[in-house]
C-alpha cells in the first residue's frame, strides 16, 4: 500500500482530504501542527477524524510560532473578525502552510510517502497567499531539490486536490466518501467543546457550504446559534 | 536600521553569516531552533554568539522532529560517523533547512524584515541536499508567492553568503568581523559543555578551516584530543 502523509487540521477540508487520500488506496499517514492557534479544539477534533477515517497513525508537532505573533489565530488580544474584510485578513498566521508543509516534507521522507496531502482551496477561502495553486506550484519544486530522496529521484507529490473546488464541491464529495463533519471543527474561535461560534469566515463559508449543497449543517454551535 | 532575520545554530558558518548581516548595517533578529538535535550544546552557544555579536535579539523556537526520526542528529541510537562517507551521510535531517527557513519566513514577515540570512555552505560540507543553491534558490521562489507582504509586492531576500566560500575563507572573514570561534560548537556529538569530538564531518571540516586559514584552532575539544 502507498505511503501518504496528509496535513490535518481538524477542519472541514483536510478531513475530506483524509477521506480522499484514503480512497485512492493510500495508507495515511496524519499529521496536525499545534503552532499555538487558540482554536485548540482543532486538535481533538483532528484526532477523532484520524480515527474515523482509519489513519494509519496520528501525529501532532507542537511548536511555538505564537511568540511570533502578527495573527488572531495566535494572539487574544487581536479579534477575530465577525464579518468580511477587504484583503488577506487578520486569522492570517504567517509562513504557516509553509511551516506545515515542511514538517510534512520532513517525515514524509523518513517513512518514503510517495505523496503529501493538503486540503488547501482558493475557492471559498480567506484569502491567504499560501492557499493559492503558485503557493502550491512553488512548494512542489521546493521538495523537488529539499531532500535526499529528491536527490536519488525519487518525487514526493504534493497535491491539493480540492484546490479548485467549491465549499460545496468538498462537502459533497466528503459525504459520499464517509466524513462524519460533526466531528470536525472549522471555526477560529471555537469555545473548548469544540463548538462554533457561526459568525467568523470559516463559519460563514462552512455554513454557506452546507446550504449550497443541500446538505444538513451538522456543526455544533454555541449557544443561541442554530442551525 | 533595516532588519533581517538570522538563522543562528551556534556553530562556525552561522556565527559568520550573524557577524557579515550585522556589518551590511542589518538590525539582526536570531533565531535558533531546538528541533530535538542531540548537540544541545549548540543553542548555548547560539545565546552566547547572539550576545558577543549585537543582535537585536534571540529567540528559540522548540519542535519534536526527532520524533519522526531517520537521522543520526535526533536520534541517539544512530551513530554519527567519525569517517566520510559516500552520499548524504546519517546526520542529514530530513527537511530541517526547509523547516528552519519556513520559521524565520514567519517571523521575518511579522517583523517586516527584508532579508533572511542562513549559513549554508556547499563547498566545505556534508553533502546536505538542503545546502545547495538550487535549494536556496527554489526556497527564494517560494517566499515570493508565500506571505502577505510577498503578495503586496515587498520581497524578502534569501540570504546565503556563505554558498560559494571554503571553511578557510570563512574562518578568515569571520575573524575579520570580530567572531569569538571560541564561543561556537559545530560537532555532531559535542558533550554538554560543547565540547567536540574532532572526528565528526563537522569537526573535520572545522578543524582543516582552521589549518587552512592559518588561524589558531580555538576549539574546545573533549579530553585526549589536542589542537
């Protein structure tokens, strides 16, 4: 069976991701990064996932890229915005896919994965340069030259298959393939039980998602929030 | 003054390439990174070198990579070859440069820093994938279209003015500069004290530096071995 290594957030896109990976036969390999993000409810929610989509194993490198500040997602004192803003927006953490990416690349090549997988899209998304197909492009020739097994000729394949698609596209193609998205946890202010608070970009495009694709939005949410 | 991020290891190379930033006129930001390397003794000396060199500050960012294992510097039951070899030896980290690059991208953005410095060197070296220009150059690529500061058009340079130079030629520069060599640890398996072993690929090529530059060798090595 092929080795894959699949960056896992806990979220929405990276639990179909998993979902998707495991399909085209790969034994999966999980990995989720604690980079110090205040939504650490993520993080149990990535491990449930890896469970219900039978992961191979489960992985979490901790890391402190909070004392870097510079992001809402790190920082309590900077807020999640409630509503659209023009530009890449405040949740944005810096170099953060790139971080991941080259953990990923790293154990990738100790267990000789053949592919990396990261449910990034630039579809129905925030805006952030490092979800977009040159982001990708460029990471793909970085790992082309990074590593010993590269310089043996052997390719790691990075790929993003829900790049192009729709929130809806990927809630579809999540629930055809067995994603229980209850277990999941997309927004950036989840409380600890993992429960959305419905109003941030993540919320709003993870419940426009739903409706779009006509299918029942399964997200807990706070208090005084329906679905 | 403008400011660059600093990747400091403690060793030769890096102190070198701190001492160069800071004579170009750079606010110099160091950064090391703990990523369970078995030479702790390195970021003694990392603080030490941030010290007698002026940055601006230091700061240490912790990940398990030895977690993932596959390299002789993380984990302690692969030897560190006292010979050369032919090939990437053992001590190759998978991915370490990538990872330690995509750490100071994130904080070279958040500090709205212009360069990004790191001692690699493709002369005088373990045959690393990750310390050649092609991989200096695709990672360059890959800040262009990463960050938020790379989409509004600011680029953050990749510096590695070390590339090209012999362990002699650096030794030489960065004497020059004002480097205390004494402070620095570049073996694979220094002791606690950052002691060296003088027969690691490390000590090897530091110890002939030393002779080819005709400079006294200031390192400090374990009892019985002489400089």
């Amino acid at each position: 069976m092929k080795r894959a290594v699949v960056l896992l957030s806990g979220g929405l896109d990276s639990a179909t991701t998993l979902a998707l990976a495991r399909s085209q036969g790969h034994a999966c390999h999980a990995l989720s990064v604690h980079y110090g993000q205040r939504h650490a409810a993520e993080l149990d929610a990535a491990r449930a996932v890896a469970t219900q989509l039978g992961a191979v194993e489960h992985r979490v490198v901790t890391l402190d890229m909070g004392q870097f500040g510079g992001s809402a997602l790190t920082d309590p004192r900077i807020a999640v915005p409630e509503a659209a803003v023009e530009g890449v927006p405040v949740t944005y953490v810096p170099a953060r896919n790139t971080v991941m990416l080259a953990l990923a690349l790293g154990w990738a090549e100790v267990l000789e994965a053949g592919a990396l997988f990261i449910g990034v899209n630039a579809v129905d998304y925030s805006g952030y340069p490092d979800c977009r197909p040159e982001f990708i492009s460029a990471f793909q020739r970085l790992a082309d030259v990074a590593t010993r097994r590269a310089l043996e000729g052997r390719r790691l394949r990075i790929e993003a298959p829900l790049m192009h698609m729709s929130k809806a596209q990927i809630i579809r193609l999540g629930t055809e393939l067995g994603v229980d998205y209850a277990l999941t946890v997309s927004c950036y202010q989840a409380d600890a039980q993992g429960r959305a608070c419905g109003r941030c970009d993540a919320c709003r495009f993870r419940r426009q998602g739903f409706l779009d694709a006509g299918l029942p939005d399964v997200t807990r949410y706070m208090v005084g929030i329906s679905n």
